[in-house]
C-alpha cells in the first residue's frame, strides 16, 4: 500500500511539473563521427521567476476551444508559408522558448538557423511553394500545450510533394506558438 502511494505522488508531481513547465533547457552537443552531430536538450528546474519566465496565461480554454485555437494556428501557419515570406513564418514559431526544426532530414535548433534556412529557400526558384493539409489529429497534453500531427502538401515549382509532420504548440500570451516542427517530406511529383 504504501509503494502505491509513493508511486502516486510521484506522478502526481511529475503531472504538475509537466503543466507548470518550464523554458529554460540545458544542452548538450554530442559528435557522431562524419560531421553528424546529435543535439540533446533537457528539462533543468527553474522557478519562473528566477527564469524571468512572463506570468502563465490566464483562463484555460476548453477542450473544443484549444482544438480551434489550435487548427487557426495552423492555418496560420500555412498562409505564413504559403505567402513567401520568411517573417511571416518566423512569426508563427515560439520567440523565447527553445526552437527545434526538422526541414526534412535538416535539424535547426533555434530561430537564427530556421530563418537562414528558410530565406536560402526562400531566394530558390518556386520560393518557399505553398503549404496546405490534407489531414491532421491534435492530441491537448494540457491547457497550455499540443501536439499536432498529420499530412502536409507542399507545391513548388510546378511539383509536389505529401510528407508527414509533427508540431508541438504552445498557448503563450501571443496565442499558439510552434516549439517543435518536424517536417518530413516524401519524393516530389
């Protein structure tokens, strides 16, 4: 009886960590041999405070509120993309929070190096091309975080391409904010 109470408690705390959460993060570079190099991140406890981390947002949505909240972020997201223009894009990442951004098998960790890859894109013939969905699933962890996965299309130049993608969405002051993008494209048509 009393280990099912420890292992009660722990996971109550870890629950409550896990809502509360944090942004501040510890890195760790490790290199694989032939230029690869594997990039972890990690949780390190901090009080809000002492992060300068702003107040947590007010009012949690319900359960169909975050859903649409969440589906105009995406759509957001695709008319940022589709548009052409980098800052457009930028503007639907997270500002002061970790940034990780898989562009198909290419890792950009942080906003500097997501907004370098994609105006070197964005200068290619065809732009950026546009985005659209053909069908997504959003899975709410808590009030304040989602994770968004489905099928993104993406023309450019004339040909097309259908990949999977997963996004993990923050509710921040400035609405939702992609922390994680991976964007993981199949053979042109």
């Amino acid at each position: 009886m009393m280990m099912i109470r420890s292992r009660l408690l722990a996971a109550l705390a870890a629950s409550v960590l896990l809502a509360g959460g944090t942004s501040a993060c510890a890195q760790n570079s490790v290199s694989m041999g032939g230029g690869d190099e594997v990039i972890r991140t990690a949780r390190v406890e901090t009080s809000r405070e002492a992060a300068g981390a702003p107040a947590p947002v007010a009012a949690p949505p319900t359960t169909a509120d975050t859903f649409d909240a969440v589906s105009d972020a995406l759509d957001a997201a695709a008319a940022a993309w589709s548009s052409g223009q980098v800052e457009a894009v930028m503007a639907t990442y997270v500002h002061d929070e970790p940034l990780l951004v898989f562009l198909g098998d290419v890792p950009l960790k942080g906003p500097d190096s997501v907004r370098a890859a994609l105006e070197a894109r964005a200068a290619e013939p065809g732009g950026l091309g546009t985005l659209s969905y053909e069908w997504f699933e959003t899975l709410q962890f808590d009030v304040n975080t989602a994770v968004v996965s489905g099928r993104a299309v993406l023309t450019r130049g004339g040909k097309t391409q259908r990949g999977l993608f997963t996004r993990i969405l923050r509710r921040t002051a400035d609405g939702w904010l992609i922390v994680h993008d991976q964007l993981a494209w199949g053979p042109e048509v």
